[in-house]
C-alpha cells in the first residue's frame, strides 16, 4: 500500500520514519506493506530529518495513480478542505491529524467520502486512542459525558502555577523557552485547540452539530495566584476542561478553566499530558491517558488509522454511526442556558456594607453561595480580594451578577469567574 505524505513537518518526518522503521510489525499486524514514496512540501531545500522522497509539487502527487492513501498533515483549513474533498472523490483514503479542519468540515467530509475511509484519530490528544474508544470500545454506550484535559500547553502552565507558585506570564515565558507553547499561544492557552477537539469528540459520541463558535470557550489568560488560594483551600485543582454533557434532548459543549475536586482522577493529569474521562451508561466511568502531542506520539495515531484501512479496505462510517444515534436528534444546548456552580474573585475597597451590596446582587440574579473566604493581603494591594464559591446556577445569571457588580463603585476591576466542575 503506497502512502503519500502531504505535509513533512514534524508529525510527517516521524510517520515515515516509523513506517520505515517498525514496518516488519506493520505489515504483520496489517497484513500489508504500508510504504511511503513521496512526501509533499512548501521548501525542498530545508533539511528533514527522513529519507522519503520530497516534492513541492501537491498537483503532480494528487494526480498520480498509484498512491493508494494520502495522509495530510499540511493544516489550515479552506484550501485543506478542497484537497480533502478532491482525493475523497478519486475514491482514495485519508488520515489527517487536521482538527480545525474536522471541527469545521466533519459533516461535509463524511457526506462527501461515503464509503471511502476517513482516519482521524491523530486530531484528539495525540497519541491516546480516543476516537476509537468512542467509535467501537463504547459503541454500546449512551455517553453521559466527557471531560478532558486536551492541551498540553495549559495543562504544563496551570500544573506549574499550582505547585510552584508562579504567575501564567513567567510561567508562558518558560514553555515557549520550553517549546511547549507558540510565540503566539492564543489558539492554546486561549482554549481554541480543546475546543476542535472537543467538537470532534462530540460528534462521535452525540452527533450533534455546530462550530467553534456556536460553543462556550474561555482561556486561562486570567487565571491568578489568587485563584490557586481558594482552590488549595477547598482541596480543588484547576484544570483547563474540554466538557461534554448530555442534558435531555440537549448536548451541553465549553471548554473553560475549572475547579475540579483534587481525589479525581482527571485532576491528577499534569505536566503536558493530555486525559479524558468518558462516562457511558454501561461501562461508567472510563479513563484514558498519555500524551497529548509531539511527532512520535502523533504520528503512532496517523499509522494505526493506515493500518485499520490497511486490514479493512473501506472504512465504516466516519464518524461511527450510520443512522441518527437518538429517535430524536440531540441539539446543542445554547451558552447561556447552561448551569454549573462557579467561583467568583473580587477585589474590593474594604468598608462597611461591602459583603452586604454584593450578597443582594448574587441574590437578585438567582445565585446562592455556598462557601467565602477574604484573603490575606500578600500582595501591596489596597483592596481586599473576596472569594466566593456558589451553589448551581444558569450561566446566563452569572453573567448578568458579574456585569453588575462590575458597576458597583468599590469595585476595583472586572470580577472573575470560573466554573466549578464536580
């Protein structure tokens, strides 16, 4: 089976290099040889670290004949989609590690592929096999709900604020040092790259529609030593949360930072590995874990999906059901209409009647608390930080309690808010 890489970056050099490495194994497992013979690049002067031949001519690749699966690690999104859809209708198999191009596109692709195989298990936290988890291990299961922590960039940063004490901009400035996150790290610490990934996991596991921007996305930009106070004092641990909830007839989908009760097995992933809890109403709940990116670990996911269409020829369908999974679609559940409890940070002057102003708001939006704590002043501050963590509430009312106390005069800056995930 002749593969052609379109894209050699990282991913693409370690996916030739361990087709050409471990292809003894390959082929045992597969039953067929699984050779690459041609990569696809913008410069065919940089140096690779592979022996796979290079071109820069993508035309010239998609109209050869004898290549019998394109594997796509280009990235981007409008021109990928039109060389996707173009090899898909030559009857050809893909595998691309492409996820904002499946958080888009997934509906269309899988329209326009039919029977031709699409792989695409590289586009969810690496190496870790959770789109086969979801498409065939769970594939007796209602899915009840997801939670992951899908950034290994966010995740190194809040697991080193947690334990060392250390703001997100020192923090930021080590792992770009590190390698770990972009010298523009918005799509990451912003909560974009959790939120295709999530995307994708829901359409498996609910069929439900919708785009990045249909879905609640928060970074951890704000997330402060303050914040770290409250949760080491309530035994929580922050985590940035890819989550998914079925509510009825409705799919709630956010990415955001979250409170998550420390004896929990997702609060215990660190550093830069990715983990994801599945929760079916047959199995319970189940766990995976690894990590979440790098060449070898991505590039072990692209070879497993060329093995699968190696053994299986077509693919089964791409996103693993062939009839709607409920007698009645599941919607996406709107923003605002979700509800969760949250913790609220304030910083405030320190006078009479303080507490008592904002009590009266949180209760004239809905919102009980739960628990306070004022924290010591470490800092030079003049103010005085209040911490509240409330009981559930809609999303819509947190917002609207935040926006007006925003306006209270000894109020010193906008509240902040994160949602507590139990």
């Amino acid at each position: 089976m002749k593969v052609a890489i379109l894209g050699v970056g990282t991913v693409g050099t370690a996916v030739a290099n361990i087709l050409l490495k471990n292809k003894s194994i390959i082929k045992a497992r597969s039953g067929k040889e699984i050779v690459p013979v041609i990569g696809v690049v913008k410069n065919t002067t940089k140096a690779r670290d592979t022996s796979l031949p290079l071109t820069d001519d993508l035309e010239a690749v998609l109209a050869r004949e004898d290549i019998d699966i394109y594997v796509e690690l280009m990235g981007g999104v409008a021109q990928t989609h039109g060389i996707v859809k173009r090899i898909l209708a030559k009857g050809k198999p893909v595998v691309t590690a492409n996820k904002a191009l499946l958080a888009y596109h997934r509906y269309d692709l899988q329209a326009v592929a039919g029977g031709v195989a699409i792989g695409f298990e590289a586009s969810v936290a690496g190496g870790i096999p959770i789109i086969k988890a979801l498409r065939e291990g769970l594939s007796a299961n209602h899915i009840e709900s997801i939670q992951g922590i899908m950034n290994g960039t966010s995740n190194y940063i809040l697991t080193k604020m947690m334990h060392e004490k250390v703001s997100f901009a020192a923090v930021l400035k080590e792992a770009q040092e590190l390698g770990y996150a972009e010298a523009d790290p918005t799509f990451d610490v912003g909560g974009f790259d959790a939120a295709h990934k999530l995307l994708i996991l829901a359409s498996i596991a609910y069929g439900v529609h919708g785009d990045p921007e249909d879905i609640l996305i928060e970074g951890i930009e704000r997330i402060s030593q303050e914040d770290i106070y409250f949760a080491k004092e309530f035994d929580y641990t922050i985590k940035l949360l890819g989550i998914a909830k079925r509510r009825g007839s409705q799919v709630e989908l956010r990415v955001h930072p979250a409170l998550v009760p420390s004896e929990k097995m997702i609060a215990k992933v660190d550093g830069v590995m990715n983990g994801i809890s599945v929760i079916g109403d047959a199995v319970g709940e189940t766990m995976y874990y690894g990590p979440g990116a790098g060449g070898n670990a991505t590039a072990s996911a692209v070879i497993s999906d060329l093995i699968d269409i190696a053994r299986d020829g077509q693919g089964s369908p791409m996103l693993g059901f062939k009839q709607p999974l409920e007698e009645a679609s599941l919607s996406l559940m709107p923003k605002d209409e979700i509800e969760t409890k949250y913790y609220l940070r304030m910083h405030v002057r320190d006078e009479k009647g303080v507490l008592a102003k904002i009590a009266t708001i949180l209760g004239e939006c809905n919102i009980s608390i739960d628990s306070f704590l004022q924290k010591p002043d470490l800092t030079s501050r003049k103010d005085v930080t209040l911490l509240f963590a409330t009981h559930t509430c809609k999303e819509s009312d947190a917002k609207k309690a935040i926006e007006a106390i925003t306006h209270l005069d000894f109020v010193s800056d906008i509240p902040h808010m994160i949602r507590i995930e139990e």
